[in-house]
C-alpha cells in the first residue's frame, strides 16, 4: 500500500479512445488515483487519466502528466450519485508543454523510486 495524498486535481479520464469526462481527484498516491464519475466503469478496463498539478502544489508552472490505469474497485453509488473510480497506475508520462524541467525531473524521480 502506498501513502495516499487527498488532492482534488482537475483530471480527463478517457475509456478506449473514445468517451472522455471532466472530473476531478480525491485521492492520489504513486500507483493509484480515486475519483468520481457520472457512470459506472468494469473492474479491469484499461482508461487513460491526464492529471493537472496546479502551481501552489509544484511551486512553479502547471504540470501535467497523463498515465494509463487499470479500474480496480467500483464504489456503489447511492441513487443519483457520482460514482466512485479506484484504479491503479500501469504507466505514465509527464507533459512536458508547461513545467519546470527541475521540478518533473524530481518527481519523476520520486515516481520511479515507489515503482
């Protein structure tokens, strides 16, 4: 188990290159992310997760790192409610169009190092 940080980062979750919703993080660790979606996904389906991490969190620009992820718990929701996403992360690049390259390379580091 890793340590989980309770971020709300904005986030797209895209299924199979086709269907993408706007959400956004409640928790996020090194190898796995929690969020909220308007529908119900399978345990097992592969999605891909692009992840904004805001400038009062990276102390510079906007980072951005986008990661493949694979679904591993689906929360019941309660009648009309958003539903809860677990998945873990599979692989992940950082986008480098914003950024200080000091900053992504010291997380990628500390990415790596939990791997």
């Amino acid at each position: 188990m890793m340590r989980r940080f309770d971020m709300r980062l904005p986030a797209v979750v895209r299924l199979d290159g086709a269907d993408e919703f706007q959400t956004e993080t409640q928790n996020v660790s090194a190898r796995g992310v929690f969020f909220y979606l308007s529908r119900a996904i399978a345990a097992g389906t592969r999605l891909e997760v692009t992840l904004t991490f805001p400038p009062h969190i990276t102390l510079t620009d906007a980072v951005r790192v986008r990661f493949t992820a694979r679904v591993i718990r689906v929360d019941a929701p309660l009648p009309s409610a958003r539903i809860g996403t677990a998945a873990m992360i599979e692989d992940y690049e950082f986008l480098r169009s914003n950024g200080s390259p000091d900053f992504l390379t010291a997380l990628q580091k500390e990415w790596k190092a939990t791997q």
